[in-house]
C-alpha cells in the first residue's frame, strides 16, 4: 500500500545542483517549479526533489557521541563500480566499510549533504532478494 515516493533535498544553487545531479546520480528532470526541481533515476520509483534554501540545511543525525546518521542511502548492486564512479567525478568520498554483511561508504553532494551508498550482502535480511520474499509472505 505504501512506498516511498521523494526525497526532499536542500539545495542552496539549484542550477548548479541539477547539473550535479544529473552527472553524478544520471538523474533526469520531471518538471521544474519557482524554488524545485523533480528528478527520477533512471532505477526505481523514488524521486528526488531539489528544493532551494537560503542557508545549508542539516540533512543528518546524531546517533552516537559524533556518529551521524544519514536519513535515507542508495543501494547497488556492486559497491566498487558506484565508488570508482563517484571517483572518477572527483566526488568528496568516505573510505568503503564492512560491517559484516554490508559494505557501505559515503558521498556529499555541493552543498556537503551526505549520502550513503549501501551493497548488501546475498542472505542478509536487508538485501532486496530477502525483502522481497518477506513482501511476497506477507
């Protein structure tokens, strides 16, 4: 009944994050209104809107001491080939960390919004075969 249908990000240039976007996510455009843009990837349902903001926004939480916690990630197939393309665009990077059935790492967008990049691992209950058997069951 429920999916999750758009990520709201906070942009302070939205010229300039569209551009960005559309290189290093291939996001395309849906519409575009006075303070957003619509995007979709070319993967998924979920759409991402850029809504333009004066100031930089806080778009993660604190969990422990001075670990944070991003609100959403990206999930691919191969966590090697997104990091070596992220890279390659000269994107501001985190180390690729496991932890044990998942191999994770981070990007920032021109704003410094940060996103994790998630891979997990075939038989973790979180990787999209086990889910989709558990959405099937239910």
């Amino acid at each position: 009944m429920f999916k999750v249908g758009s990520i709201f990000i906070p942009v302070t240039d939205l010229e300039k994050a569209e551009t960005w976007y559309e290189t290093t996510l291939k996001a395309k455009v849906i519409d575009r209104w006075e303070d957003g843009i619509g995007l979709y990837l070319t993967y998924g349902s979920t759409q991402i809107a850029l809504i333009k903001v004066e100031t930089i926004q806080p778009s993660e939480f604190n969990t422990f001491g001075d670990q944070m916690n991003g609100y959403f990630n990206f999930a691919v197939q191969d966590i090697h080939v997104a990091y070596e393309h992220f890279k390659n665009l000269n994107v501001k990077l985190s180390n690729i960390e496991d932890f044990g059935g998942m191999q994770c790492f981070d990007f920032f967008d021109l704003d410094g919004n940060p996103f994790s990049v998630v891979n997990e691992m075939v038989g973790s209950p979180f990787h999209s075969e086990s889910v989709e058997r558990a959405q099937r069951e239910s």
